[in-house]
C-alpha cells in the first residue's frame, strides 16, 4: 500500500491526527517509549521523530487559526468599509485568502506526517522480556513428556496411515502446503472447534462467525499491515485482505462505537477458516501441517476497560490450559520477548506443546494484550463513570486451531500405527482409537 494510510482523514476545514498511538503518553514519558522500542529491537529515535512532528503539526494548526481569525476579522473589515475602499480592501483579502490556504496545506502536511510516524511506532510493551524470538522466558511446564519404546512417526505419516490427511491430493489442487481432512481427522478437527466453542460459551463468550474478507482500514487497524503484510493474502481487484485470524474481524466488530462496558467486558469468540502466505517460511516446516495457507482456527476477542485488562489476559491463558487439558497433551507457557510481539500486542503469553517427532515445543496458542493499540485505531470508545469517552482496550487469545491436530497424533501414538483419541473428543470422533 503506498500513500495515505486508510482510515486516517486528511481532509475537512480542521486536519486532526488519527489517534493511533497515546500521544499523550509518549509526550508526558517518552523515555519508556523509547526503551519500548529498544526492548522490541526496533528504532527509539522514531519517539523523537514522533514528538518533533507532533510540536510541528500543532504549531501548524496554530499558525493556520491565527490567519482563519485574520480572515475573519478583515472580512467584517470589508462589509463595514466605504465603498471607494473596498476595491483596495478586496486585494488585500484575496492575499490573506492564499496564506490561507498556503497555512491549512501546511496544517495538512504536518498532521499526516504525525499519522506516519504514530503507525511506525509499536505498541509499548508491558513487562515482556527484551529481544528476539529466542530470549522468550519460560513460566511453566505442564504434563508429563510421553516415553515411547518403539520408533515415533510423525503426524503426516500418522495422518496419511490412517487416512485422515491427504497432501498430495491437497497440493495437486491447491498448490504447496494445501492439504485435506479425511473422515475422522476433519470430526477431529471440528469436534476440538466445538469443543472450544462450548467452553468459550460457558465462559461467557459470544460464539460468531465472522466475514473472512475485511477492508484495508480494518487490517490496518488491527496492527497487521505493520510488520506481517507480507503474511496476508491481498486481493487487489477488490482491495480486500484476506484474514490470518479471526482476532482481525472481532477487531472491527465495533469500530467507530462507543461500547457499554458498565456491566463488565464484551466477551466474543470467532470461528473462522484463517488465510497466511506464510512468506519467508520456504524450506521450513514444509511437511505435514504446522506451517499450511488455509486453516481453521476458534479465537476469543476481549473488549474491557484498560484497567481491566491485565486480568482478562490470565483469563484468556486460563481458558487456553483448560482447552489443552482437555485434548491431552503437554506443554509449556512462555512469556515472549518484545521483539517477537508483533507491532498491537503489549505483552503476549504463547503455549507450546510437545511434539515428539521433532524432539521440541512447538507453538499451539497464543494470548495477546493489545492495551489500546487496536481500539485507539478503530476509535473504539466507551463511557467511564464520569460520562466522558475513553479508549478501550483489547486482547485476545486461540482457543483451538488445526495445527493442534499435530500435537493430538503424535502424543497419542501407539505401537501399531494407531492413534488414542482424546477422551473429550470421542462424542465427535465417534471412536476411542483411529487405526490404519
């Protein structure tokens, strides 16, 4: 995408930045923003950028009502003048009409440079470990690391023994890294979505099926055209995205709104067929299905004051552990570090399971706390007790999604190839165990 970013307006008779990053903050502590920068290895000398702009636009917004109130007042000017005066009065009006429009063109040019500069700032972290993808912090393991005495498959080659995983069938249709459900992998699949679906249901949460299409301004919003636009499916004909997470639709559910939070948070879980290039990941995971185009996905999206917010992201991470629970696998929580959050999320928590095959955790979930990075994009709004508009803040969190199936196989292999489906999941399945 070049040129102005969507759902920034540059244009009426006052210029106003879209209020995409708290200015306010970075102005009273622009030390912690930068250390946030720092902290996600990204560049802490945009803060200044940010702030010099910020003093520039509003000294342009300045400049341009002092000329608008000379406007004014030399408009009355005229219509009390004599009319031998006015021709000469006329002239000068028409000058003081270019400066005019010379200062608003200047207010314009200085508010979309601060809207730039704020979508080039990330959100400011809040207490996730400095560095990389490497530098996560374990917090805890949960199970027991299964001991086989006989030589692990690997899901795809499970998967393909039983019947319930087709690849080549899937890459000859739709390409590399496409692939189908069979029979009892795709119950098993949509019994662990139903699954997640109850529990989310029973934990409050509003179950919807979201469009899988958004508009620009809606990914934009949501942080996604940030850093991981080469990971979105674009379909230039109708300048549309292609979701990778349902989390972008629940995003902008409620964009421009001015929500009801006074009974608490608005709790909303997606189901939704999720779409990433997965660019960049050539040669990596190419077999099997951790890493495909298309898959199937049940995310749970929070609404709630930013207050509020600290304690619905354990919220999120505790359904999540309920949800692993139940399909019975081990796994370890990590806290990520800033450099691998993303540009919207403030803090995220990851799961990973154990997958036997490649002797490693891998991820399942992840739970995010986006503060009011999102809604401060989406201008999503609620009443605070004194009546006045606030930011909201949002989070969000997997419940269940494909890739989970490689982690379900491998963990519940047997000797002869069969597989032990997870008691929670045999409604669905309509079987105790899948055999060749």
């Amino acid at each position: 995408m070049t040129g102005h970013p969507p759902g920034m307006p540059v244009s009426g008779d006052r210029v106003r930045c879209a209020i995409v990053i708290d200015l306010k903050r970075v102005r009273e502590n622009p030390e912690a923003v930068r250390e946030s920068q720092r902290a996600r290895g990204e560049d802490p000398a945009l803060v200044d950028e940010l702030l010099a702009a910020d003093e520039a636009r509003r000294s342009a917004i300045q400049a341009a009502d002092e000329l608008r109130g000379e406007q004014k007042a030399f408009g009355k000017k005229i219509g009390q003048a004599a009319p031998e005066d006015r021709p000469a009065l006329l002239e000068g009006s028409n000058e003081l009409k270019a400066r005019v429009k010379e200062a608003e063109a200047a207010e314009a040019a200085a508010a979309e440079r601060v809207n730039e500069l704020q979508y080039s700032v990330a959100n400011i972290i809040e207490g996730a470990p400095a560095g990389g993808e490497e530098d996560f912090v374990v917090l805890e393991h949960v199970g027991e690391v299964p001991e086989f005495d006989f030589e692990v498959k690997d899901h795809l080659d499970l998967g393909e023994a039983l019947g319930i995983i087709d690849m080549k069938r899937g890459t000859k249709v739709g390409g590399a890294r496409f692939y189908y459900l069979v029979g009892d992998g795709a119950w098993m699949q949509l019994g662990m979505l139903m699954l997640a679906a109850q529990k989310a249901r029973e934990a409050g949460f509003k179950v919807m099926i979201p469009p899988v299409l958004v508009r620009p301004e809606i990914m934009q919003g949501t942080g996604f055209l940030d850093a991981h636009d080469e990971e979105i499916y674009y379909l230039e004909r109708d300048d549309m995205y292609l979701v990778g997470t349902s989390e972008v639709a629940l995003a902008g559910y409620h964009r421009d709104e001015i929500i009801d939070l006074n009974d608490g948070p608005l709790l909303y879980a997606g189901w939704s067929s999720c779409f990433r290039r997965e660019a960049g990941s050539y040669g990596k995971d190419t077999k099997g299905i951790l890493r495909v185009h298309q898959f199937d996905k049940l995310e749970m999206f929070v609404y709630c004051k930013p207050e509020d917010a600290e304690e619905m992201h354990q919220k999120l991470l505790g359904l999540e552990r309920d949800m692993l629970a139940a399909v019975e696998v081990p796994y370890r929580i990590i806290d990520v570090a800033a450099g691998d959050l993303g540009s919207s999320a403030a803090r995220k928590y990851d799961t990973e399971a154990w997958v036997p095959s490649q002797d490693t955790y891998r991820e399942l979930t992840s739970t995010s706390n986006c503060t009011t990075f999102q809604a401060r994009r989406l201008q999503t709004r609620y009443r605070d007790k004194d009546g006045k508009t606030q930011t909201a803040a949002t989070l969000n969190g997997t419940l269940a999604t494909t890739r989970w199936l490689v982690a379900i196989l491998e963990n519940n292999q047997q000797a002869d190839g069969s597989v032990r489906v997870p008691e929670a999941l045999r409604p669905w399945v309509g079987k105790d165990v899948l055999t060749p």
